[in-house]
C-alpha cells in the first residue's frame, strides 16, 4: 500500500470491482439474515406468513439459504478472492471488464433466483433448489471467475503461489464439478426439468454436492480468506508452511468422502456410509491443523486482540470453526447419528458453521478491508466492538437454543414406555419447542442488529469516497523471478 | 454384495480407498519429519508482511492424525467398508434392524401378548396403558381425526360421539381401523336440477327435524326415488353401507343448506385408509379400549 514501493511501471490493481462485490455482499447478508429470523418467528408463530404462499416457511427457508450462501457468501468470497490474488501475484486482475461480467451476472442471477424461490419455482435439491437455467447461468459466471482467478495467476510476478490461493483454486474447481454434475436435468418447460438420477442414487448424489458445497464454499473458499487476511491483518507469517500444505491435502481428499454421513441408515449401500464415516472423522485432523496454524499465527500479535475488533473476529470465527469441525466427524458417527439425524441439532451446527466461522471471519475480513478499499479510517471503532459482541451473543444463544432443542428432540423421539410404545408422540415433542425456539428468534434478531450495525459502519466508511488506486509493489524476495 | 453389479466394483473401490488411504499416510508423515530445508519458502514475502513460518506442524497434531488413520484401519476391518468385503464382524443394516427387533420382543413381547388378549374393560382400568393409547392414537389416527378424536375440519368424523357411520360395535370398528373403508355418496345433480338440488336439501334438513312435510313435497319425491336405498326410508342410514343417518343430526361434511347441498349436487367420498400394516394387534386392542372407554 505504500507508495513509495511501488512498481510505476505496473497497471494499477482493480479493486473497484473488489469495493461493489463487498457492498453488494453486506446488502445480501442483511436481506438473507432478515428472512432467516422471519422464518424463525413462523416457527414459533405459524399464521405470520398470512396464507400467502410467497411468506410461507418453505419458501422463505429456501431464500434465506440461498441468499446467506450464494448472496451474502459468495459475493464476499468473489471480492476478497479477487482482491487477495492480485496482491499475493503482483499482478493486476485478468481480464477486468470479465470480473465486472462475473459481479453484475452473479447478482442478476440471485435476484431473479430469489425471485423465482418465491414463486415456487425450485428443482427440490436442498442448496441447489435454482432451476434448469440458473444452474446454466451459475456454471458460466462460475467458469468466468475460475478464467480470471487462474489468468490471474498465470500472470504472477512472484513464483511460489500463497496459500490462500489453493483454497480459492480449489473452491473454484471443485464447486465448478458439484454444481454441473449435480444439476444434470431434463428440461419439461422453462422452470420445471427433472433429475437424471433417481432414488439413492440421487441421495448420494445430492449430498456428495451438499456436503462439498459445505466444504469447498463455505469451509475451503473462507479458509482462502482466512490464510490472506488473518496474516495481514495480524502482520505475521502464517505461522507453519508444513501444517498449511498438510492441511489442504488431507482436507480435499477426505472431504469429497463425507457426504453420504447425510443418510446413514438410509437406503444407500453400507459401503458408502462406513468410507463417510472413516472420511468424516479423518477430517477433523486438517480442520484443527488449520484452526492451529490460524491462531498460532497471532500469538505474539496478542496485544491487537485488545484494539482490533477485525482481528477479534476473525481468532472467534477460528474458535467457531474448530468446534464445528470437531461436531461434525462426532455426528457423522453412526451411534451419534442415530440422536442427532432429523433434529435441530443439525440446524444448530450448521448456525454454529455459518454465523460463527463463516459470517464472524467475513465481518472481520470487511473491517479489515473496507477501509483499506478506500483508504479511510473506519468511521467507529466502537460500533464494531459493539457489533463484536451483539455476533458472539447471537451466535452462542443459537446454538445454545439448538442443541436443547436437538437433543431433546433425539432422546424423546427414541424414549419408550413400559409397553414398547413410544413415550413420545411427535405432537407431545414440538408442543415443548416454542421456548426453544423463541430464543432461536432472540439469538437471530440479536445477531441481524450486529450485521445491520456493521451495514451502517462501512456505508458511512466509505460515503463519498472512491476506491484508491494502489500498483503492485516493486517485486523483491527469493522467488521473484518468473 | 447385492448393490454391485459385477464382482469387478468391490475390488474397485477396495483398491482405491486403501491406496488412496496409504497416500495421504505417506504424504503426511513425509512432509511431517521432512528436513527443514530452506526451500520451504520462509523467505518469500507476498504483500508487505505476507509470508509463510517455518514452524515445525506440533506433535499432538501427528498423534491425533495418526490415531484417526489407526481407528479407520481398524473400522474398515471391523464393518462393510471397502467394496464388497463384508468386515470381520459380519454387521449388516438389516443385521442390526433384526436384532433390534429381537431385543425388542424380548423386552416387551410378554406385556404386548397379554394386552392382544386381555378384555377391553381391564385395559380401560389401567390408567398407564390408557395413556399410552391415547399416544398410539396422537400418533398414528389424530393427524385427521385430530389428537383428542374429535374430528377435524369437516372431513374427519368425530369419534367420541354416538355416531358411527360404519357400526360402533368393537368388531365394527376393529374391521374399520384394519380394512379400511371407503364411502360413496354419488352427485345428483344431473339428475335433479338446481331446484331438485334445493328442494331436497331442504326436505332432507327437515327430516332430522322431525318436522310434518306434505306428501305432494317435490324433495320427498326425489328422497323416495333416489335417496332410500342407501339412507333408509326414515333417514335412519345403513351402516353396512357406510351410509349415515339423517336424522341424528350429526353432520360430517357441515349442516348449512349450501354444504347439504353441495353434498347432494356434488357427492362425497369418505376415505379411511387400512391400518392392518401399520399397527400390530396390540395397538389395535390399545385403540379399540382407549376408542369405547366411558367418559
């Protein structure tokens, strides 16, 4: 950034492109987050959607997901990607007026896509409900943005490629191969087609995609972001090289395995469901390889804990994300399993995934950033820390919320009277939900009134003011020599 | 193994998952207690203070990896796994379903045989076994006919009053929860006309009155012509063929004159589903006590 180093030579980074993805992303985790605890609220008070179908929970749940993970997740993932990888090549973006297509066709696409959920137009495939020819659409930006990350690097100045550019490579890649493979349909009209596969087949399926979208978006892309931004922001090398490479290796060959532990005693060959259960557990060992090297990489950069909400954060989301990844392999577990399968337990570590680890690390990566897109001191430091703690509030009440209520749900459902019947008839279990789910609501509304504190701390960060143009550095260290 | 098509695929994936395993073993433990060279790259920096540590990855990490990879050998050995090996335990799915059923019977067997045979009055005088029933029918009758079975959204008969469409003897209702029924009522209004609609509902509502109708009454007629056969001459209903009184003023499908005579123009289709399948004879017996208690 600073002036003095750089190359005059160089063309200027793109980083417009980088400031418009992170605004659109704060608009979508707004829009996402409000629908999640709308359709929270109908949990608890069923009549809110009206009798209209477009406010129904099934709907609105489908909006809320896609929105969260495809809005808000993507969009961000897009921009820091874009952003990180031409500071760690020395190079400008590839193709930038292809990033500006890949920005504006990504929001078309989830707009006219939100739309379409409301209509009740969708294929039935959780996490991937968009119909025939958004799948179509989706594939093409995807590919687009893969030209230009990739172009991007086959540009650099420096040889070795950074960390955090296998992960963003290998969200790309991977998620490029789920989504085409998983969407494989036969049109009947313009917004109704059906599968190619059926039955367990498309279980399987289904859930290679499911569990992949998991772990290639929302666990590899934000581990890009985390391996870029955690480092700058702590002003320290990431901590081990090793652990690192281990890490990413071990991680995208054991998680391609894990996704049939979504239908343990279902229908699907035995096979399949002890290989997920092998994979699952051997994943926790990268994901708390990763957790360590994350936090490891602070230490001795401890005193900015205090005066750094980003950096705050981010060492949370790390706290998050080493407790998801512990939860997890323990579910995939088929004695586990059998409590947990079918409960809010599920929903409560999910949440505990995507508002601890992955929605903590990308408002610290926004704090982070923002400013720095602009070249502006953030416009308050205390607002942030108050949104710092309305995060850590709302997440803990949700997964709090979740786990007594999934876990009552698992233990009644298999409780039994003196004569064999069931003790417990479903009735019985979800009339003793509500205060469960009030609190799901709190927890929710309390973690929204963070992010739309955060909205109003980066738009009046960066009112009025442009992107500054930074060059790339004047190249210097051992692998400079491409 | 019955999901592969030819012995070929067990191998398959057999080969694939063990070598694959072996790999990451290898590529772990070699980048592991590798030498710290000073090619790993500390040097380079990337962005300002950008760069990656030499650290070595800590010890715990290695055992904890090392203990994983030992616990899925020895799963893979234990159960189905790799391909069409079954594992040294012979589990199967089905395996442990049966088990759970034996350990099931052997646990419950005795009491749920005694309730099959014991009489409908000793079992409404046990208050627990009530209570259960009461869940049996929560779970598996009052999705329609509603938890505490009194009917629900005029389609569902209620089934605590007097009226039973199919018999409210215990045979009756025992032959109705395991086979099912299916009623008919046919629509007339083809054959009667709006105003035949009308004038029948009309006479129809009367008849449970008790109320004195001319015998010139043009709905009479058309009850006469075409209503008897099923209901009855005095509207009492007939329940070998599901068809219920008129008289007892107990309405399923509502008692207004447009339901009536929208049951008459349009006819109805009352559809109780067999339960044969889903219940065994003790939660039959359960249901049929907790159904014909005194209240």
């Amino acid at each position: 950034m600073s002036a003095k180093n750089e190359n005059p030579k160089s063309e200027f980074y793109h980083d417009r492109v980088v400031t418009a993805l992170v605004m659109l992303a704060i608009v979508w985790a707004v829009l996402g987050m409000a629908a999640g605890v709308y359709v929270a609220a109908e949990l608890v008070w069923p009549t809110l959607d009206f009798g209209e179908p477009w406010l129904s929970f099934g709907r609105l749940r489908t909006v809320h997901t896609n929105v969260v993970i495809f809005g808000f997740g993507v969009s961000a993932l897009m921009g820091t990607a874009f952003y990180s990888v031409q500071r760690t090549c020395h190079v400008p973006l590839f193709l930038p007026r292809l990033a500006w297509f890949v920005c504006i066709a990504w929001q078309i696409i989830l707009l006219l896509g939100g739309l379409s959920l409301l209509a009740g137009i969708t294929s039935g495939k959780e996490y991937a409900e968009l119909e025939w020819p958004f799948d179509i659409a989706i594939a093409l930006v995807w590919v687009c943005f893969g030209i230009i990350f990739f172009g991007t690097i086959a540009q650099r100045k420096i040889k070795p490629i950074y960390v955090s550019n296998w992960f963003y490579g290998g969200l790309i890649i991977v998620i490029t191969m789920i989504h085409v493979v998983n969407s494989l349909a036969m049109p009947a009209t313009l917004f109704k087609s059906y599968s190619l596969f059926a039955g367990a087949q498309d279980a399987i399926l289904q859930w290679w995609y499911g569990h992949n979208a998991v772990g290639f978006l929302l666990t590899g892309g934000f581990l890009g972001m985390m391996y870029y931004f955690l480092p700058k922001q702590a002003e320290r090398p990431i901590w081990s090289y090793r652990l690192s490479i281990i890490a990413f290796w071990a991680f995208t060959y054991s998680y391609i395995w894990a996704g049939p532990h979504h239908l343990h005693y279902s229908a699907i060959p035995e096979w399949v469901q002890s290989l997920a259960v092998v994979m699952s557990l051997i994943l926790l060992a990268p994901s708390w390889a990763t957790m360590i090297n994350g936090i490891m990489t602070v230490s001795g950069a401890w005193q900015k804990l205090r005066t750094d909400p980003a950096l705050k954060f981010i060492v949370l989301s790390l706290a998050f994300y080493g407790l998801a990844t512990f939860e997890g392999p323990m579910m995939a577990i088929k004695s586990v399993n059998v409590v947990s399968h079918f409960t809010d337990w599920t929903i409560g570590h999910v949440h505990s995934g995507a508002l601890g680890w992955n929605a903590l690390i990308t408002f610290g990566t926004f704090y982070f950033l923002v400013p720095r897109l602009v070249g502006r001191e953030l416009y308050s430091v205390r607002l942030a820390n108050i949104h710092f703690w309305l995060a850590l509030a709302g997440t803990m009440l949700y997964v709090l919320a979740m786990w007594g209520a999934g876990v009552s749900q698992g233990l009644l459902w298999l409780s039994l009277d003196e004569f064999g019947e069931l003790r417990y008839s479903f009735r019985d279990i979800m009339a003793s939900m509500p205060p469960y789910y009030l609190l799901r609501l709190v927890a929710g509304l309390i973690f929204l009134s963070g992010a739309i504190l955060m909205t109003f701390n980066l738009f009046k960060t960066i009112s009025g003011a442009r992107t500054i143009q930074v060059r790339p550095p004047a190249v210097r260290g051992a692998g400079a020599s491409v | 193994m019955a999901d592969m098509p030819t012995d070929f695929w067990g191998g398959w994936i057999a080969v694939i998952t063990v070598v694959s395993l072996a790999a990451l073993c290898w590529f772990v433990f070699s980048i592991y207690f590798a030498a710290n060279g000073q090619d790993e790259g500390e040097a380079q920096v990337w962005d300002e203070t950008l760069g990656e540590g030499s650290n070595p990855a800590p010890m715990w990490w290695f055992w904890l990896i090392l203990s994983l990879m030992v616990f899925s050998v020895i799963y893979l050995i234990l159960y189905p796994g790799l391909g069409s090996y079954s594992g040294v335990l012979k589990w199967s799915q089905g395996g442990r379903l049966d088990e759970s059923f034996a350990s099931y019977r052997e646990q419950f067997g005795e009491v749920r045989q005694s309730i099959a045979k014991a009489t409908l009055e000793s079992l409404q005088e046990d208050p627990a076994i009530m209570a259960s029933a009461r869940r049996v029918f929560d779970r598996k009758c009052g999705i329609c006919h509603g938890s505490d079975a009194r009917g629900q959204a005029s389609r569902f008969p209620d089934l605590m009053d007097e009226a039973w469409q199919w018999g409210g003897d215990v045979a009756q209702i025992e032959k109705t929860i395991r086979s099912g029924r299916q009623a008919v009522m046919v629509g007339w209004q083809a054959v009667l006309g709006d105003d035949g609609v009308k004038q029948l509902a009309r006479y129809v509502r009367e008849l449970g009155q008790g109320g004195q109708t001319k015998d010139d009454d043009p709905g009479k007629t058309s009850y006469q012509q075409f209503c008897v056969a099923c209901h009855g001459v005095t509207g009492e209903g007939n329940i070998m063929l599901g068809a219920p009184s008129l008289v007892d003023d107990v309405w399923l499908y509502g008692d207004s004159a447009e339901d009536i005579e929208q049951t008459i123009a349009l006819g109805r289709n009352g559809f109780m589903p067999a339960f044969n399948d889903r219940l065994d004879d003790t939660q039959v017996r359960m249901l049929l006590a907790w159904l014909t208690r005194i209240q």
